[in-house]
C-alpha cells in the first residue's frame, strides 16, 4: 500500500518515525496503522533469544546455525499479492541484518538518517549495544576487547556528527602510543571512507566523562531546568501551529481527490468514457485517498504527543534532579541505561558540544574546552 509514495513523502514519514510498511521479524503489520508495527510475542522471544545467542557465540554464522539447528525459521509471511514468503533457515546474512537492526531499538532509519520510531521496541538496549560492541570489535580486529568485558558506549546512538550530521559509531582504534582504545566515530566516515567527513575520532571515555559533568550540573541547577522546560512548551506550541497548516493541507488534498473521483464516477454514469480506463483512474485515486487519510492520522497522532511532550518535560525534569545521585553509584551498564533516558542527542564539533534534553538541540550546548577537562581539548586528540 505504501510503495507508490513519492520519496518526499517517505522522508517526511520517516521524519515522524513511522516505518515502511515492510514486513520485519518480530512484528506485525497493523492494516489501520501500517507505519507503526505491531509487537509479536512469539517474533520477539526469538529475537532476543537471537541476539543472546550471538553474545555467546560471537559470529553471524554460528548465531544462524544455532537457531537452525533449534528448527527456527525466518518470518512466514503473506504478500499482499497473496504468495506465501518467507519460513527460510537463517543465514549468516539474514543473522547479520536483523542483528544490526536499529528498528529493534525503536529507531526508524531513513537514506542513513536515523529517527525515533514510533513503534516499541523490542530488544532491550542494553542487549543490542552489547551485540553491536562485538560486531564492531570483531570487524577491528580488536582482540582484547573481545576477551575482556565488552566496553558499554554509555552514549551509543545519542551523538552526532556536527560536521556532515550523520551518527557517531561505536569503534575501536589506537592511540599514538598504540594502546587500543574505545571510540566514537562519524559512520559516514567509516562506511565511505575518511574523504567525506574529516571528523576525527572521539574518545569514548573522555566524552562520556564531560557529557555526564554537563548533565550532573544541569540537574543540580532549578533555574536551568525551568528554563528548559518553558523553551519546550515554547517549541511545542510552534510545532503544533506547523501541524495544524499541515492537517489543513491534507484536509484540501483529501477533497481534491474526492472531488476528482466523483466527476469520473458521473462520468461513467452518462456512459461518456472509457469504462475500462477510468475505473483504473478511480481505483488508483481511491488509493491516493486511503494515503492522504492515514497521512492525516499520523498529523493529529502527532498533535496529541505534542500535547503529551510539554506535561512530560514537566515530570522529566524531577527525575533529572536525582540524575546526580544515581549516576555516582550506578555500573556502567546502568550508567548506559542512565544517559540513554536523559539524553535526546548530542551533536558533536571539536569545540562545542550540543545536548538536547527534552528536544530542544541548542539550550544545554556546552563548550569542551570550558569543561577543563584536559584529556577533551587540543592535541590530546587521537589520531585514527
Ligand atoms: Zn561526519
């Protein structure tokens, strides 16, 4: 239903977080609803039993093995042009796509751009950062990693490039001294080479240190997050004006095409046109129409979580108050957990450092070098 939009349409979807309507293990298609999935209980278990297995297991191959050997099969599926597909064994590439899947995540990807989805996530984050850490260490060769505990990215997914706006990937690289250390790195940097981002790599540790400063001094000032939280409402109120111009466009559109049917219809009424011709008009318009309606529920959908987003920056910002307290004590996956629920984005330039709480990208952006943290500023940047 959703393969004829043009790619304007599928950018602005995409935007929203609602994915392609294709079919995806661990997920149903809802007819009303085919950009937001739907969890299936039986799907997920065998994914997460999936992605527990390649933690043990370690490779692709191994992982597709297992999970043939147990008699799984991949998604059995209805087309919609009512061929049966699917039910195949595992292979180790079909392993390696749902394994690196950041719809699982929640995140909805788009020409490389990723977005928050709007469907629910159905491996837990921690599992698919840990998969993605061995992935990542494996293809670096990276063999003391691999034998050591798995280092847990704390801000993996959050950064972006400042450079060429792409995300910042988890890696391994080494310093001058040849030690091996964790980084962040420009994905666009990594998959098509060093000429089309000069964005050096980031030390994990180094920048998870001052991120977590940034947010511990946010949470310890009230008038800060006050602010904070007026600028969301003030933000939200700007995009749900943005929603109601767009609603009303949708709402001509729908009666354009309305409209256009209805004069087809009466046309073949009075037998003036070409029966064969114009009923392919009008189911294609009839299509057209059943777009324009659901676009329409994503708009008020949207308009409702806008709504909800200004009385949950309200509530956000108690809990980001105990954010100090908790983060001292935490380990390092539960300081993983900790910055992934309190950080929205953070975009990354040598100099600046931009953090979006609650949304808003420029608020809480922050200087590397104010932080005086010495391993942050100039030459103590690692080469790759
Ligand atoms: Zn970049």
């Amino acid at each position: 239903m959703l393969s004829n939009l043009p790619s304007t349409t599928w950018q602005w979807r995409a935007e929203r977080g609602l994915s392609n309507g294709g079919q995806v293990l661990g997920y149903d298609l809802d007819p009303e609803n085919p950009g937001r999935p739907i969890p299936n209980a039986e799907e997920k278990a065998l994914l997460n039993f999936m992605y527990e297995t390649y933690v043990e297991e370690k490779t692709f191959q191994r992982t597709a093995k297992m999970l043939n050997e147990k008699g799984y099969r991949t998604k059995l599926y209805t087309s919609r042009r009512g061929n049966v597909q699917g039910g195949n064994k595992f292979s180790k590439m079909t392993a390696q796509r749902l394994l690196t899947n950041l719809f699982y995540v929640g995140k909805v990807v788009h020409k490389g751009e990723i977005f928050d989805g709007q469907h629910e996530p159905i491996v837990p984050l921690s599992l698919w950062g840990k998969v993605q850490s061995i992935i990542t260490a494996n293809r670096g060769g990276a063999r003391k990693f691999r034998k050591q505990n798995v280092y847990p990215f704390l801000l993996q997914g959050l950064v972006r490039c400042g450079n060429c706006n792409h995300q910042l990937s988890p890696t391994f690289g080494y310093n001058h001294q040849g030690r091996m250390y964790p980084y962040y790195a420009c994905n666009r940097q990594l998959t098509l080479g060093k000429e089309n981002c000069n964005t050096r790599y980031v030390p994990a540790q180094a920048l998870e240190k001052v991120v977590a400063k940034r947010l511990k001094q946010i949470a310890l000032d009230p008038n800060l997050i006050s602010s904070l939280v007026t600028n969301t409402s003030n933000n939200s109120s700007l995009r749900l004006q943005e929603f109601t111009e767009s609603k009303q466009v949708y709402a001509k559109n729908i009666a354009d095409v309305k409209r256009q049917i209805d004069r087809l219809v009466e046309g073949l009424a009075e037998g003036e046109v070409n029966i064969r011709s114009v009923s392919q008009k009008i189911l294609s318009l009839e299509e057209q129409k059943e777009q324009l309606e659901s676009g329409l529920q994503d708009i008020e959908r949207e308009i409702a979580q806008t709504k909800k987003k200004v009385v949950n920056a309200e509530k956000f910002s108690n809990t980001l108050t105990t954010f100090s307290d908790l983060y001292a004590d935490a380990n390092p996956n539960e300081r993983k957990e900790l910055m992934q629920l309190h950080i929205h984005q953070l975009i990354w330039t040598p100099n600046k450092i931009q953090m979006a709480i609650f949304e808003i990208p420029t608020d809480a952006s922050f200087n590397v070098n104010q932080l005086n943290e010495g391993s942050m500023v100039g030459n103590a940047w690692l080469r790759r």
